[in-house]
C-alpha cells in the first residue's frame, strides 16, 4: 500500500524534496549550473521531448467541436488573466512584487498536457476534446502566455522595458518554440516510438523539472531577504485555492450556459481551470532568469496550483456529474 503510494505520489514527493534541497543547498547551484547551462540545457531537452510526444495529430481531427474549442482556449487565455488581474487588486498592497509576479506567471500559462486527459478519461468525459484543447493550448501558449504575462505585469503597475520583453520573447523562442518544433519534426519520422516510449519520456521529463526547480530556488535561497519573503506567501496561497475553486464554478456555469452535454462538461472541467507545471517551470525561470531574487518566490504560486489542482480534481472525480456520465456510459455500452 505505501509503496504503491509512492510509486503514484512521486513527482508531487519530489517537488517537496527538489524545494527544501534547494533552500537547504544553496551553494551548489553555480557549481552544477555554472553560467545557466545546465538550466538552459534541461529546457531545451524537455520541450524536445514534449514536441515529440505531444499529440499535435488531435488538433487536425478534433476541430469539428469548434464550440467547445473556442469556449476552453477563451477561457484559458482570456477569463483566467483578466479574473487574476481584476481579483487581486484588493490585495496589490498587502503583497510583494514577488508574489503578484508570481499569480500573474500561473493566469497565463496554458493547461496540463497529461492530468487532464488522464482525468477525462477516467471520468468518462471527451477525451479527444480534452486532447485537442491540451494540445492546441500548450502549442499557443508557448507565444501566447509570455506576451500575456507582459501585460498583466503592465496592468499590475510594474511593466518591464520592451528592450527587456524581446529579449525575454527570443530567449523563449530559442529554449522553448524551437526545440517543440524539432520534437514534432522528429515524432512524423517515429511516431510509434513516440506513442511507445511516451511514459518513459514523461517521467523523464519529470526527472528534468524536478532540477529545474532545485535550481531555482537553491539561486533563489541565496538572497537573504528570501525566508521573509516566504512566510508572506501564505495570503497567496490561500487566495490562489479560493480562485481555484471559483474558476471550477465558473466553468461549470459557463458550460451550461452553452449547454454543453456532460461528456464536455466533464472535459470542460479538467481542462479549462488547470496549470501546467510542464511549461509553467521552464517559462518562469527563463523570464525571471535575470532577477534570481524573484524567481524562486514566482515559482511557489504555480508549485502550490499544481499540488492544489491536482487534490481537487481527485474530488471533482467522485462528484454526482461525473458519477452519472459514468452510468449512463455503461447503460450505452449493456
């Protein structure tokens, strides 16, 4: 039993541990990620992987759904943002620059790639949906959610030079677009090798995540400012689960709003109001790169979303929606 927990639980374990290495360890990350090369390198190699992996075959055969593609993709890139920008106005002076920086980096970032199909499935709900809105929001967002950030950071009254944005917008393309090109290039030459080794490359991924944050947050630990810093990210936190769940409402709402039928519901669910940590770590360290004493704390917002998201969709799981698409599947398949 506690074995299969751990085997289930490992990557949520291993965050844990990257984070309190990171704080413990300071000292070692200019050693093993002298210059940022090792950093720069891990990136480069996990959206190498993601490009080949991902399943960019979904969105040429799932674009008849139009309507749940337009609602989920708006919702991720349009409502989630202006929700974060407008909801924490109240709150702009009781928190620091770090931990706005921080929400702001978690509104734009696209959905999950694997959580939310893994989800969908399981729940009964439109799986192939669920895979063309995955897929279609991570390949946008790779673009889209760094030019977001810019204006929300704007918005927020702490807008970064446009010398500062391009240079931000070329470091990304190279690090991040480039290699997902290479990866999907690669996957039309061996797609069944990428299909066959995908739960290998995921956990390699994973693996590469893991370093990313310990580099992080060991750059990070080394400000002496950075335990007052963290003690103040509880008011975040506690906001950043109030808005999870909000966000889950108003998608169900919107969803029926549309009239959506409740296999969409259910895909609607799981993917519209999820974060990945996958691009998220990757994104945020390359935009903070030049400010180490933001980027550790601009992390914790989307550490604190995942581990969150992940906890409520298990509930979401054993809702009455869900329980009735379940039923009615079996009644359809006897």
């Amino acid at each position: 039993m506690t074995l299969t927990w751990l085997k289930r639980n490992w990557f949520l374990l291993g965050i844990f541990a990257a984070l309190l290495s990171g704080f413990l360890l300071p000292g070692i990350e200019p050693v093993l990620n002298r210059g940022g090369i090792a950093r720069t390198a891990l990136i480069v190699l996990l959206f190498l992987i993601s490009g080949f992996t991902l399943p960019s075959e979904a969105v040429t055969r799932g674009l008849r759904d139009y309507r749940l593609h337009l609602y989920v993709q708006a919702f991720i890139f349009l409502f989630i943002p202006g929700f974060f920008l407008l909801t924490t106005l109240p709150f702009r002076s009781a928190w620091d620059h770090q931990s706005y920086t921080g929400i702001f980096a978690v509104a734009v970032l696209p959905t999950t790639i694997s959580s939310c199909i893994v989800f969908t499935q399981i729940s009964g709900g439109n799986v192939m949906g669920t895979m063309f809105n995955a897929a279609l929001a991570n390949i946008l967002g790779v673009i889209v959610s760094p030019l977001l950030l810019s204006l929300l950071m704007r918005g927020g009254g702490d807008p970064l030079p446009a010398a500062e944005v391009l240079k931000i917008l070329r470091n990304l393309s190279l690090q991040m677009l480039v290699p997902i090109a290479c990866g999907q290039i690669l996957r039309r030459l061996f797609r069944e090798v990428a299909t066959r080794q995908k739960s290998r490359l995921s956990v390699a991924c994973n693996i590469f995540i893991l370093f990313i944050l310990f580099f992080a947050f060991s750059k990070t630990a080394r400000n002496p400012d950075f335990v007052g810093n963290l003690i103040a990210m509880i008011g975040p936190f506690a906001y950043l689960a109030a808005a999870h769940i909000l966000l889950l409402l108003a998608a169900y709402a919107g969803a029926r709003l549309f009239r959506f039928s409740r296999e969409n519901t259910i895909s609607v669910l799981y993917t519209a109001p999820q974060k990945t940590l996958a691009v998220g770590v990757p994104l945020i360290s390359t935009y903070f790169a030049a400010t180490p004493e933001v980027l550790g704390i601009a992390l914790l917002p989307l550490v604190f979303y995942h581990a969150w998201q992940l906890l409520v969709a298990g509930f979401v799981k054993s809702s009455r929606l869900v329980r009735e698409v379940k039923q009615s599947t079996l009644r359809t398949r006897e």
